[in-house]
C-alpha cells in the first residue's frame, strides 16, 4: 500500500483547501505517481474544489443496495454487485482518481457508508502509491477502523492559540484512539507577518511541528467566493507557492 495522508482539524479552518492544493501539485508535478483523493466528510466538498461537477458517492451506492435488497432475486451474487458498483464510484480524473463519501439519502445513521467505505478502501487501496484523504472534523473514522493505518497526519489549523490547542488536543485523541501514524504535522492558515512568529512559538510550546503557514490569499478568496475550482490557482498565488515550496519538500512529496 501506498503512502496516506489525512487531513483533519476543525471545521471552517481550509482542511479541503489544503487537499486540493496538495492534488493540484501532484497533477501539474507528473511525477507518475497513482494518486486517489478520498472525499470522506458527508458534507463533499473536496470535489468542487477540485472542480468535479458530477460525481457518484459511497452514499448512493448505500440507497442502490438498500433499495436492491427488495428488488434481486435471492441467488443475485451480492458480492460481486459490490464489486461492480465499487468501480463505478472510482472516479478516473486527470492525474488522479477521486472518491467521494456523500451523504446517505434515507433515514439513519452513517455506519452503513462507514463500513461500505471501508471495504472500498481495503479492496483499492493497494492500486495506489499515495492517498490523500480530506477527513471529517474530528478523529471519528479513524475511532471506527475505516482508515487505514496512516503515514503522515495533518491538522490544518487557523492562527489562534485556540486552533493551535485543537492541534493538541487530536494529537491526545489520536493516542487515546490508537491511530497508527508516522509523522503527525501541524498547518496553519490564513497566517499574517505579524502573527507568524507567535504562531510558531505558541506549537513549539505545545509539542507541535509546524511544516506550513499558509498565508492569506486574495486569489484563493476570490475563487471560494465565486465557487470556482481550486484546482485554478495560478502558480504564483501566495498559498500555491507556500504548498510547493515548504510543505510538499517537509513532507518529502
């Protein structure tokens, strides 16, 4: 298997920027390697950013065999109508290949999309040689086995302490969780001159290794704004350079 890479942190904080900006290297890099992007929080935003207009998501695959366990006949290899269905949720991009978690349609919880998820992963996971997953707020798919065991962990925080805490606190949880990772790493985003350097002493005194300040970009602002595709920030836009430059080298991509 592949290196992966999860991306977490709170909420708002620019998890899925991040990731799509890490893609967009990778795509405009050619380096030949396999890479699939895992969309794994219900709210799906990485594919937008990445400028995927229709995608099929593990949601839909859970609402086709909730609904075609009425419908088959009872000697339909099941098995193998997961398999097929798999392939379709594979999305084949240009560089790339995406898969989207979404949101199940009916009534109930997400364990159902966990577990398909998680099969998913164990039957594809091996195809690649990196996999970069944007991850729900918290540490909760990890809590529940669906990810694999990981090579480097993410927080993507903005420049408060505050957000620097919560950079702690799921260090803490991932111990307590028993998340199997190599490197843990710390982003901060929307980072200003004059906060820069309290940002890298208020980590350091938490134990946390910053490998990226992420400055804020008007070019990137622009793009959310108009709902625009990340995957179009033009190279010299002052987060594009800051991926490029400093946390691709640290995280030796």
């Amino acid at each position: 298997m592949g290196r992966v890479i999860a991306i977490t942190g709170k909420g708002g904080t620019g998890k899925t920027a991040l990731s799509a900006m890490l893609i967009r290297h990778l795509v405009k890099a050619g380096g030949g390697e396999r890479v699939l992007a895992i969309d794994a929080d219900p709210d799906a935003n990485l594919a937008d950013s990445l400028g995927v207009e229709e995608v099929m998501t593990v949601g839909d695959m859970r609402e086709f065999l909730q609904d075609s366990r009425l419908t088959l006949p009872p000697d339909t290899d099941k098995r193998a109508l997961l398999e097929a269905k798999i392939f379709e949720v594979l999305q084949e991009e240009d560089g790339y290949d995406l898969l989207v978690m979404g949101k199940p349609e009916g009534a109930g919880c997400y364990c159902y999309v966990n577990n398909l998820l998680k099969g998913i992963m164990e039957r594809t996971v091996d195809q690649y040689d990196l996999i970069i997953m944007d991850t729900p707020a918290g540490l909760e798919h990890f809590s529940r086995g669906v990810m694999p065991d990981l090579d480097t962990l993410i927080v993507v925080t903005d420049a408060s302490r505050r957000g620097l805490t919560t950079g702690e606190r799921i260090q803490e949880l991932a111990k307590t969780l028993n998340v199997k990772y190599k490197h843990l790493f710390l982003v901060a985003n929307k980072v200003t001159e004059i906060n820069r350097d309290k940002i890298m002493e208020n980590a350091k005194s938490l134990g946390l290794q910053v490998i990226g300040t992420i400055p804020y970009d008007e070019s990137l602002a622009k793009l959310d704004l108009t709902g625009e595709p990340l995957i179009d920030l033009p190279d010299d836009s002052l987060a594009v350079v800051e991926v490029r430059e400093r946390i691709i080298k640290e995280m030796g991509l």
